[in-house]
C-alpha cells in the first residue's frame, strides 16, 4: 500500500504502522519515506498495511503524527490513523442520485438526533423522514472533534469521520439506508478553520496564513504562498465525501471566511472539481453555501465571473419571518422587525432584503440584488429554523416554546409553499419542544473554560433577555441530554397534528408543480402590516396567513369563491365568501387552490 504525505518543511519523514488495532509504536520499525521526483514537498513510502491497521508519521525525528488526509481516527483527534480501504464495503443499493431542485433538505444532528447519538440508530429513524415527504437528509459535521458530544464544527480531521458516531463504515451505512429510501444524504464541511485541540496541520506545511484572519484566529491558506496544495487538500477532500461515502451534495460552512485573494477564487475552483466529478460518476452533486454576505456571485455561473455553487442558505428570508412570527427586534432582527410583513414580502419576491440596503447591524450598505429572472429561486434555502438561529439563542429555544400551534402551522407555509429549496430542522416537524443548545466536551480545562467566558460574551452582546445564570453551561453534559428529541412528543397533541399538517404540506409541493416553479412572474404577495395577514400567491395556488393574535383577518383574493377550492387549512380549511373576501381565524392558514 502507497503511503504519501505533504510535508514540505521536514528535512525526513518516517511511516510508524503496526497490523490490526496495535498503536503505531509497538509495531514495524519505522519505514523511511523518499521524497517524491515529481511533487514538490511530498514523501512516499510502500508498506504492506491493510484495513484497519493503524500508522502515524514522523517529522524530523519528531513524535508520531496522525495523516492529515485520515479517513479514520479511531482514538480520536491527534492519534493514530487507522487505514480505510473504501472498496471493502459492500454497498447495498444503487443509487442514480436526486438533484437539488424539486429538493426540502431535513438539518439533523446526528448525537442528538436520538439518545443513542450514532449513525446507525439515526439510521433506523429514517422512515420517519421518508414518510415525512423530505428529500434529502443534511447531516452537521461528522468529522472528529474533541471527547463524545459537540457541534461538529470543532472538527480538526476533514477528511476522517467521528468514531463515535460509527466512523466511516457507520456513515456508509447511514448513507445507504438513506438511499434505500429514496433520500438524498448532503454533510456540513468546514473549510474555513479548524479546531483548537488536536489540530497538527500546521507541523505538516502552510496550511494556515497570518495573511487574513478570521474570528477563530489564522486564515486557511488559500491564496499565500504553499496555497496550491492546500486548495487541493480541501477540494480532494470534498471530493471524498461525494466520491467514497456517496454523498450527494455538502453544505459549506460559513464561505465569507474562506478568505482567498487569488484568480479564481478557492470556491469557483471547488465548484468546477464537483461538477466534473458529477459528470465521471453520472449522478447529480451539488454545493449549498452558508454566506452572510448576499451576494450574487454565490450561485451565479463561473462563466459569468461568479463561483458556479448551486445553492446558498438564505438568512434575509429566517429573519424577516421570524421577526413577523416572535415581533423579536434585538441584534440582526432589527432592520427586519420595523416592517416584518414587508421584508417578508421583499424576501419572497425577491431573495435578499439587504440587497444593497443599509444594515443597522452592520452600520453600512449590505448586500447586492439578486435577479430572480437569472438565478432560479431554488438556488435559496428558505427555513424557519435552523441549528444556528435556534442553538445560538441563549437557552435554545425553539419557535414551539414560544409560539402557538396555530402560527407554528403558519410558518411551515411560507416555507414549504415558497419558491425556493425549503429546509427544515430536527424535530420542527412536530413543534418539538426540547431545546437544542450549544454543547461542547473539551478535554483540555483551559479551552473548555474559554469557551463558557466566549459563548456568555455572545449571548450579552446579542441582548438575550433572561437571567444568565439560567444559561446552560456548554461543558455540563445535561446541555447534550437535554437537546436530544424527544420522539414519544408525536404520538401526544399538539405535536400529532402538526406533524399531519407538515405531511399535508409537503405532499401538495409534491403533487402541485406551480409550487417548485422557479419563474419568478408566478409568485406575488400582498400584506396588510396592521391587519397581520399575508398573501402569498404561487401561479393559481394562494397561501393566506393571519399572524395576528386577536382579529380576524379580511383578505381580499380578487377570485370568485366558486374558482378555488380549500387544498389544506389550520385549524381546519375554509373559503372566501362570495365576495371573494377570505375571513381568516387569528394564527391560522389556508391553502387554496383552483
């Protein structure tokens, strides 16, 4: 087996491996590498290792290192790698893929997801989402961080899989049954900064630069000198991903802190490697890119001087309805809280609502307009939460512990009947109400402490009302328990019923085109900021809402009544009068179509 690794600084490289599940120490001598002719920087060596076996490499005489492109970490980050031969699985279904449009992507964490916190008994969990309409499973980090439980996004191994979850074979697994029930699988990569505990990258090469900095310290080097090969680090392992465990596409972490000063830009060189992997393989794969930036170069074609992703998470749409549902104005909910009905409207007509508006978060211009005529509206996700707008609140708290039944059915809505990609997250389905909080397991006292003093810092300058002794301490392992779902809530009220209505919902965005179409010309709105009501219109389909606690709501159609027909309602479907006035119950919604 070929062993190889970049490690352009080291003046000698040596592979440590040891047969089976014996530490790299107590195995073969160690195996000297030759520099690579042709491969500036690289070393190689031969060794007759196999599956499983574990091996670590030597810098300099230096103490044994883990591979930087590890598959396999089987005693965690900054031990010994463990070789993974991907053809050994036996893989049980095919799979000609499933595209992005058409999509409703489902946020699930897997150590929360259920107690067990593993690959396969989230696996066998997926029936539920099957049955639930969604199509595609969008797993968070699954790469090695620190202890048992966290986030994911501490993760300092991109190439190699969580043992805890199940490691590369348990992901497969998960991935294939996933298949097997016609869902899609799209995992959360972090490119843009690696984790404080057992991150020994930098021993190796330039992997990181003091050229840019980002809020977790030394950019990754993407444009100083070195660059070359960390670009190809971070592309081959997205390719990996979509190549070894069969995933269909991957969402990217916070791209505005990929920061890259080079012709082309790191991502448009990522972009093209997955489509064209896409072509060899004949199965469809796609980027999503989380960006706070709103811009249009995101998703626009490389051809036209943008980054070719196919897709990118759309805050402006969260905070505009979330402040229109909780009447929330602190911190980035301001700009939208003044008119929430109207930033609503402006989102789902137009994608951004800071489309080179002033920010008073920002306190500057923001954004740039998108044309919806040129870039298909499925190329937004549109959510009503997500893990970050719910695990970031001080006690994590989910819409359901603050909102009724009523607007809860209001939100999935909006979002399951707007023009682009709906994504839902774990549980929303049936107004869950267990938190989901910010939870870490550091193993290292000083960095566990800093981050307690970090997260309490946020959550202060983002103005949480509350008391902060009630904030969960991220470290304390009640924080994990007490996010985990709580999966006897959909057999109990309300939580029954809303899961009906979100299977109603996802079932009429299966069967009615009008609602994936991405021409812009067919979605119209018309709101009454005072009268709490919003009209959503998508071609001859119309979604009424009335967020208003107190009034009934009047909503002229413009339609005779004796055109439409009630497709789906909360609490119960109903009709315009014969003036072709809907009177709308307070927090209630009714689809209506023709």
């Amino acid at each position: 087996m070929l062993f190889e690794v970049w490690a352009p600084r080291a003046g000698r490289v040596a592979l440590k491996w040891a047969k089976g599940g014996a530490g790299p120490r107590a195995g073969e001598p160690p195996v000297p590498m030759e520099p690579d002719g042709d491969r500036a920087g690289w070393w190689c060596a031969r060794a007759p290792a196999r599956d499983g076996d574990r091996y670590a490499f030597r810098l300099d005489d230096g103490p044994p290192l883990p591979d930087p492109r590890a598959a396999r970490l089987p005693d965690g980050p900054g031990g010994p790698a463990a070789v993974v031969e991907h053809e050994l699985f036996e893989w049980r279904h095919p799979w000609p893929g499933r595209p992005l449009p058409g999509a409703v992507l489902y946020e699930l964490h897997v150590g929360t997801y259920t107690p067990e916190g593993t690959f396969d008994a989230a696996a066998a969990r997926l029936r539920h989402l099957a049955d639930l309409g969604v199509t595609h499973v969008s797993l968070m980090p699954v790469c090695p961080f620190p202890g048992t439980h966290g986030w994911g996004y501490d993760g300092v191994a991109p190439w190699a899989v969580h043992e805890p979850y199940g490691g590369p074979d348990g992901l497969k697994r998960f991935v294939d049954a996933a298949h097997g029930l016609g869902l899609g699988v799209v995992l959360d990569v972090v490119h843009n900064h690696l984790g404080p505990s057992g991150n020994h990258l930098p021993d190796f090469g330039p992997y990181f630069t003091e050229t840019h900095h980002t809020p977790w310290g030394a950019s990754v080097n993407l444009d100083a000198p070195g660059s070359d090969e960390v670009r190809g680090y971070f592309i081959g392992s997205a390719l990996a991903w979509l190549r070894d465990y069969r995933l269909d596409g991957l969402r990217l972490d916070a791209v505005h802190a990929l920061h890259d000063d080079r012709t082309p830009h790191f991502l448009a060189k990522l972009s093209a490697a997955v489509d064209a992997l896409a072509g060899r393989l004949g199965r469809p794969l796609f980027l999503i890119a989380e960006s706070d930036q709103n811009d249009p170069r995101t998703t626009a074609p490389r051809e036209s001087g943008g980054y070719g992703l196919h897709a990118q998470w759309n805050d402006d749409f969260h905070h505009a309805l979330h402040s229109a549902l909780t009447g929330e104005s602190q911190g980035y909910y301001a700009d939208f809280a003044r008119a929430p009905l109207a930033a609503l409207a402006k989102t789902l007509t137009g994608g951004f609502f800071h489309d080179g508006t002033y920010s008073s978060f920002r306190g500057r211009v923001h954004g740039a307009p998108l044309d919806l005529r040129t870039t298909p509206a499925y190329r937004l996700l549109a959510y009503a939460q997500t893990h970050d707008q719910v695990g970031n609140r001080a006690l994590g708290d989910r819409l359901a512990a603050g909102l009724s039944p009523g607007l809860l059915a209001c939100a999935a809505a909006l979002v399951l009947c707007s023009p682009f990609t709906p994504m839902l997250f774990m549980g929303e389905e049936w107004g869950a109400t267990t938190p989901w909080q910010y939870f870490t397991d550091h193993t290292d006292p000083e960095l566990a402490e800093a981050v307690r003093a970090g997260r309490r810092r946020e959550f202060a300058a983002h103005e949480w009302a509350g008391d902060s002794a009630d904030w969960p301490d991220p470290q304390d392992p009640a924080t994990r328990d007490r996010s985990v779902l709580d999966w006897t809530e959909p057999a109990r009220e309300p939580h029954g019923s809303l899961l009906a209505w979100y299977r109603t919902l996802l079932t009429l965005r299966h069967e009615l085109p009008v609602l994936t179409d991405p021409d812009p010309r067919h979605t119209e709105v018309r709101h009454d900021e005072d009268g709490r009501w919003l009209l959503l219109r998508r071609g001859p389909v119309r979604v009424a809402v009335n967020l208003g606690r107190r009034a009934t709501a009047a909503i002229p159609l413009g339609t005779p009544a004796t055109g439409l027909e009630a497709l789906a309602g909360w609490p119960e479907a109903r009709l315009p009068g014969a003036d072709g006035v809907l009177r709308l119950p307070p927090e209630s919604v009714v689809v209506l179509g023709p």
